[in-house]
C-alpha cells in the first residue's frame, strides 16, 4: 500500500488539486472507489433491512 501524502486537511488537497496547484491528491483513486463501494452497500443494507455484503 502506498503512502498517503501529507497535508494539513482534505478539502484544502482537493481544492489544490483541481487548481493545479499540486500534481498528486493525497488518496488514490482506489480509496475513493471504496468509500463509494461502502456508501452504496449501507443504502442497499438500509433499503432492503439486511447485511449486504461487498
């Protein structure tokens, strides 16, 4: 697993990163697939009042 980049908040990255101002977000990709992955799985959970696994 790599490294995640040093900065003093997430927002501020992301804001950095969409202006250019730096040329690697602190998170990879892949994080972000996961939070999504995780989101989707607890609204179906919620939905159909069950464990869904993912």
């Amino acid at each position: 697993m790599e490294e995640l980049l040093t900065t003093t908040n997430p927002d501020e990255n992301f804001v950095d990163l969409v202006l250019g101002r730096i040329d690697t977000p602190a998170a990879a990709a892949e994080s972000g697939y996961q939070v999504a992955r995780l989101t989707e799985a607890a609204w179906e959970s919620n939905a159909k009042r069950q464990w869904i696994a993912f």
